[in-house]
C-alpha cells in the first residue's frame, strides 16, 4: 500500500521559515517524479514545485520562486519543501504527490500525479 505522509506544518509569522517533509513508502521513490502542490481557503488546489527523479531538475510556480526550494534524499524516502520568507498568502494546506510518468515536463497538472498524501495545514500570520 503506497503511502505518502506529510509533517512539518504549522503557525509561523510572516517572514518566518518551515520545512515540510514527506515520507513515502514507495517501493521504487528514485523512479517517481515528486512534486508539492497546496490549496488554499476556499481556493483550488494549485501547483507549488515539482523534481524529477534524481533530483537535480526542479520548477517552481512563479508566486514561491527565490523563496521555496523543494529537494529529495532518495536513500530515506523523503521529499522536502523548504519554505522562506513566508507570506500570509502562502496559507494553506500542502500536498505532496508522485508521479510515475515523468513525460510533459514540468509536471504542474493535478491528473499526472498517480498518488496523494493527506496534506498538511501551513498557516502564515501578518
């Protein structure tokens, strides 16, 4: 049963940091293109960075670029979102989600990921 679980969220004032991990228990994490997507109140959920398998190609939505910065350790099962210079419009629930076809690159659609974690809330106050 493949499971991907989220950490790492939480209430942070604007400019603060977090870190969200997500633990997979993919067989095979190396084979699968990861990526983090998040969904704010009363929003749809929208894409936020994606990395390929080896981990050394990544893409951004332009709102978190320069201050977001999503990375993997392929040996621990384990995708990162590293988040900076928070903005209270960063508030939402985050997703991470695989992909096994790495095909269209940058992977930015919700239908190209195979499987979900269950989210994590991120909450930015001003």
């Amino acid at each position: 049963q493949v499971q991907l679980v989220e950490s790492g969220g939480g209430l942070v004032q604007a400019g603060g940091s977090l870190r969200l991990s997500c633990a997979a228990s993919l067989r095979t994490f190396s084979s699968y293109v990861m990526g983090w997507f998040r969904r704010a109140p009363g929003k749809e959920r929208e894409f936020v960075a994606v990395i390929n398998r080896s981990g050394g190609n990544t893409y951004y939505a332009d709102s978190v670029k320069g201050r977001f910065t999503i990375s993997r350790d392929n040996a621990k099962n384990t995708l990162y979102l590293q988040m900076n210079s928070l903005k209270p419009e960063d508030t939402a629930v985050y997703y991470c989600a695989a992909a096994s076809v790495g095909r269209n690159w940058p992977l930015m659609r919700i239908y190209q990921y195979d499987y979900w974690g269950q989210g994590t809330q991120v909450t930015v106050s001003s």
